[in-house]
C-alpha cells in the first residue's frame, strides 16, 4: 500500500490543507502518517487538533512514496530548517512525491528542490521567496513538475491531494 507523511507546524497549520489532503489520500487508497518538530498535541489555526506521534527526526524517506508540507503561518517554522530541508531533498532525489501547499512551498525551495521547477505559492511575498530560489511561479492553483507537486492554499487542498494521490499510485 502507498504511504505518504504530511508534515505540519506544532501549531497554526493549515486545518483544511492538512484534513482535506488527508482524506484525498485516503478515500485513494493511500495511508498517511502524520509528523512534526515535536510529538504529542498539534493545534491548527482554526482550531483543529490532532495527535502527532511521529516527530521529524524519525521520519524515514525509505519508508513512504510522497512527503507533504502542509502550510499555514506555523509552517514558516520549516523555512529554514535542515531536518525539513533534508527531507525534502532526499525525497525529491529519490524520486518521490515531494509536495507542499500554501506557503509551505518556500521550504521546499529553501530546501533547493523548486530551482528551475514550475512552483505555485500563497500569494505576496512568497512568490519572490520563490522565485529568488530559481522556482518557475506559475500562480495555478495547483501545480505538477514531474515529482513535484505544489498548491496555493486552503481552497486547492482536494485537488492537491487528488494530485498526490495520482502522482503516487502512477
């Protein structure tokens, strides 16, 4: 069976990026984990809580098909951390999914996987954190370069996890 972990910010996630994804995935077939800097409680900007027993540091790339930062203002504390950043490039250099929505995607591109890669963002000054990185902004909704899949907010998160789900299971 597909795995896939989404990553999330202790707290101020994205509710809708976060649950709408994951049920995407799910309703697919694909099991989903659920990861951050530390484990226990997480809470989401609007008000969402989830239990999170899987913290970065034991998240192995080997063990799923896709990677997902799921974004939000707390997801800004990705931007510049190496356990992040280093997930994402192993994932993308192995040839799997490496996704992320909202303003998560500047983590990836902090990371060094979006140079020269069609990206989309949340809007402002996200879209120059890409486009600074080598990213290729695009301003769809969501967007797919080969492993690469990114989405601009709350409103894309089905058709991103549509996306992951069918870039996963080819």
């Amino acid at each position: 069976m597909a795995k896939v972990v989404l990553i999330i910010a202790p707290e101020n996630y994205r509710d809708e990026e976060l649950l709408h994804t994951k049920e995407e995935l799910e309703r697919a077939g694909v099991q989903t984990a659920v990861a951050s800097k530390k484990t226990g409680e997480a809470k989401g900007k609007l008000g969402t809580r989830v239990n999170v027993s899987l913290g970065l540091d034991d998240v192995r790339v080997d063990d799923y098909d896709g990677v997902v930062f799921v974004g939000g203002s707390g997801s800004a504390i990705y931007f510049h951390d190496e356990k992040a950043h280093s997930i994402a490039r192993e994932t993308f250099s192995k040839g799997k999914v490496i996704s992320a929505i909202c303003i998560a995607p500047v983590t990836l591109a902090n990371a060094g996987v979006l140079s020269g890669k069609r990206a989309t963002v949340w809007n402002g000054e996200y879209i120059e954190k890409l486009k600074a990185k080598g990213a290729i902004y695009t301003g769809n909704s969501v967007e797919i370069d080969g492993n690469v899949i990114t989405a601009n907010g709350p409103h894309a998160a089905r058709d991103f996890g549509r996306a992951i789900a069918s870039a996963i299971k080819g």
